[in-house]
C-alpha cells in the first residue's frame, strides 16, 4: 500500500499443497543498503517457484564481484522490476517447460516490489508470471496477491492515501482478518513492515503472531464494529 | 440466507460473455401455490445452462397432465432439490457431452433452492452442477453462488439467526455493494425476496434498481461506516 508518508507491507506465512499439508514460510524479503534503498518482496504462488526466484537474488547479492547485483547496482525501482520479472519469468518455464513432465500452470507465482532509492520516489509494483508488472499510482494506490477477494472491499472503502501508518496497518490488519476468516489458505503468523520515505530502514517491523494481544483485540473487535456499523445504518422497510 | 423468521433471498442480474458482451437476465425464479407451497431457485454461471433447466421446469408446470410436476408434486424441498439437481447435471452433460465440441467446464452452472412445503420447516439448499447438494443449518445458515468472496467477510460477521427480516436486507445489500464495488461481473439491478415461515407466498419482494433511493444511501454511507468502524478500533503502537 502507498501511502503519502510512504509504503506499508503485510503479507501472511500460510503456504498449502492441499488441505492436508500446510506450512509456514515467510513471504516478506528484504534488502537494504544504509542511506541509499530499500527494497521488499512479497511472494504469492508456487512456493517453489518464489523460494528460487528469492535464493537467485540472494546469491547475487552474497557473491557481488561474480555477478551483476541486480537488487543493489539496478540504478531505479523499474530496473529492479524488470530484472526480477525476467528472473520470476524464466524460473516458471523452466519448470513447466524443461521437466519433461506435466505441469502447465502449476508453477506460477506473482509478486509484489516495494522500496525507493536515495533521490527517487519510493514506488509500488505487482509483476506478473510473465514477468511483466505494473506500477501503482493514485488511482490504485495498492496492490493484492494470492488470496485477494476477501479482504478487497475493506481496502476499496478505507483508503486514504493522506493516512496516517497507524491507520493503514490497522486498515490492513482488518483487511487481513476478513481473508483469515474466510479462507483457509490464509494463515497466521503476518509479517508488517512500514517503510517511511526517505529513511531507507524499516520505520517499523513486526511479525504478528496468533498470540498478539493487539491483532486479537482488533480481531474479536470488529465483528461488533461491523455489527454496530451495519445497525447505524437506516432501516430498510417493507413499505415504499 | 435462513432465519429462524423465514428466508431472505437476493440475487444480481448480470450476465457476461466477456467483458464486452454484458446483459440484464434475472437469476431468481419463483412457483408458488397458495396456502400449501413456495419454491425459490437462484442460479449462477452459464446462462444457456440455467436458462434451459428453468424452462424444463416451466414446461413441466404448464403441462401438468403430460409429464411429472417436480415443483408441485413433490412431496418434499429434498425431493424438489433431487430433480432439480438432476436436471441441472443432464443439462451440463448435454451441453459438455453430446455436441462434438469443446466444451469442457465451459457450462457449468450451481443454484440456490430455497422454500416451504406445508407441515415442513423452511429449508435451503446449495446444488453443484455435478446434480448433487447440501443443505443449510444452524452452523451454515446461508449460502452464495457465483462471485462469493467479496461479500462473504460482512456475513460471517454480520448473521444472526434471530435478526429481524429488514436487518437481514440490510446486511445482503452491505454484502452486494461490496462485491458490486470490487468486480464488474456482479450488476444491479438486485432481486430481493422475503418469506416468511408458514406463509407460503412472499412476505416481501423487490427488484432494486440503480436508482433506488435507499440502497444509494446505503452505498454511500457504508464507506463512511466503515472508515468509522475502522478508527473505533483500538490505535495500534509501533512502540511494544
């Protein structure tokens, strides 16, 4: 989500081959660089898919004479975008293509990019499997992956692109817990990162775990709020 | 949606081949005979497919002396719901099967069967196209077909068993604008039908347009509801 102030990230650690085989795996994965960028990640898909497209980054970034450093040398956000699209992209074919075995569409994955480098504008982009994106802008100022309905509405209605941190990650936690609520594919622990323009460093960072007295509160809460909001609204009669 | 009051049923009229080919078709039909029987079926995806079972079901009911009368004559909503399920797969076997095209998933098609027979409690059911069903209860107490995830979080939370009829319309139209807000497959008008227990013909009926006057002040006031909602809640902290 970009905000004025600058960007706010969740994502949710629940990763399924079916119903019967659910584990946690972090979907958050960031870079930074002191004073110069910061850069985020966030996976949805194919876990093995994401897990080579973040591993390859990763290598780069640990062997920098070897290699072009995509993630710290890439002189915009856009050229981090294009980079790891064609990464995500060629990773997905190979798996599909090269295996000698089924498996159209079982291998994508989408992503979304967030960050800013030192002069520049901190910017938001979903990439797709092909390996081409978009950027947000005002008029869609927030990007959803993976297990995206639930929780749209809330998003769509709360917005505020001149809110405050504090609202957003309250915004997004309701978002989030909509999803938990409804779908099974979506599970605690959540991970947040707010990123405040121009610092470079998380402003703030967090793993939200089932535990978490406040996500608790916000969760058993909002069932009343909406209860109390749908009331407070005017009644529906039967007469025209 | 059951209530211990009765049901309440309310179904968008949008149909769509693409994008660029959208039409206005009702998706909720309706049989009646007085003091003894009220029959309620609600369809979603392939049009050709519901269109098709609904007028078997017509035909039948306009001949009643050449063929069996599933909707009068049965003496039970499950007997109502087995041929009804019944039909709906042959249909979607015809259109799948038997026309030397692909076609493959391409005329699927689920309904909702809701009703009353005399001396029977209301009941609900769900139909898959494979012709087979479930059946609502106190833990499951409605059901959506067709774009469900957009509109489902604000009933999970909103249902009550016990709530009066008119904070049930309010709360299926929250849920509707929702969806109607998030996916251009989902249109007004709206169909809303209100029955209630042991009256056998409808409490309440009507067909929502876009310029109904209460449902625009819904619309527009539950965004501001829910900002509301949103700020009630507890202020989260980046401090511990």
């Amino acid at each position: 989500m970009a905000l004025d102030k600058g960007l706010v990230l969740m994502s949710d650690t629940r990763t399924n081959s079916g119903v019967d085989n659910i584990s946690t795996f972090r979907k958050m994965f960031r870079w930074q660089q002191p004073d110069e960028r910061i850069i985020v990640l966030m996976t949805a898909g194919n876990l093995a898919t994401t897990q080579a497209v973040i591993s390859q980054l990763e290598e780069r970034n640990k062997a920098p004479d070897q290699r072009h450093n995509t993630l710290f040398e890439a002189p915009t956000m856009f050229q981090v975008a294009v980079e790891v699209g064609r990464l995500l992209r060629d990773t997905i074919q190979t798996s599909q293509c090269d295996n000698g075995q089924e498996g159209e569409g079982r291998f994508t994955a989408s992503m979304i990019l967030a960050g800013q480098i030192k002069g520049m504008q901190p910017r938001l982009f979903m990439l797709y499997p092909e390996g081409n994106f978009i950027e947000a802008s005002p008029d869609t100022p927030f990007f959803q992956i993976g297990e995206t309905k639930y929780g749209r509405p809330i998003l769509l209605r709360g917005y505020e692109h001149d809110m405050e941190f504090e609202d957003a990650v309250k915004l997004l936690m309701v978002s989030f817990d909509s999803t938990l609520k409804a779908n099974l594919s979506v599970g605690m622990p959540l991970d947040l990162l707010v990123i405040g323009r121009d610092r470079f460093e998380p402003l703030h960072e967090k793993r939200i775990d089932k535990n978490d007295l406040y996500f608790q509160a916000i969760s058993s809460m909002w069932g009343d709020s909406l209860k109390e909001a749908v009331h407070a609204l005017p009644e529906y009669s039967f007469e025209d």
